[in-house]
C-alpha cells in the first residue's frame, strides 16, 4: 500500500480551476482503485494551502 501526500498552494483567482482538478482526481484514483480521502484545509488563518491524501494498492 502506498500513501501519498501532496501540499499544494492555490491562487486565490483559480479556486474554480482547482475545484475542477480536484474532482477530476477524486475520480481517477477510484478508477484506479485506490482511495481519495478527500482534501483537507488547514487550520483558520493558515493561508490557501490544501493538502489531500491518497491510498492505494501498489503497482505490480
């Protein structure tokens, strides 16, 4: 099983182009048969930075 877990820093002008990405990953990882945990912000006044969690099998 591998976890990974990305951070990432959104510009506040592209919140809608990030949603996009962000929902089309949820369902690329389900296809792929590993597990989206969602995405997780961070505590009040810590900025636009957005961090997600992915489970998933190994390759091979």
């Amino acid at each position: 099983m591998i976890t990974c877990v990305v951070t990432y820093t959104i510009d506040p002008a592209k919140t809608r182009e990030f949603e996009a990405f962000a929902r089309a990953w949820m369902d690329l990882v389900g296809r792929h048969g590993g597990v989206h945990h969602g995405y997780f912000l961070p505590s009040e006044g810590a900025g636009l930075r957005h961090r997600r969690r992915v489970r998933g099998a190994t390759p091979g």
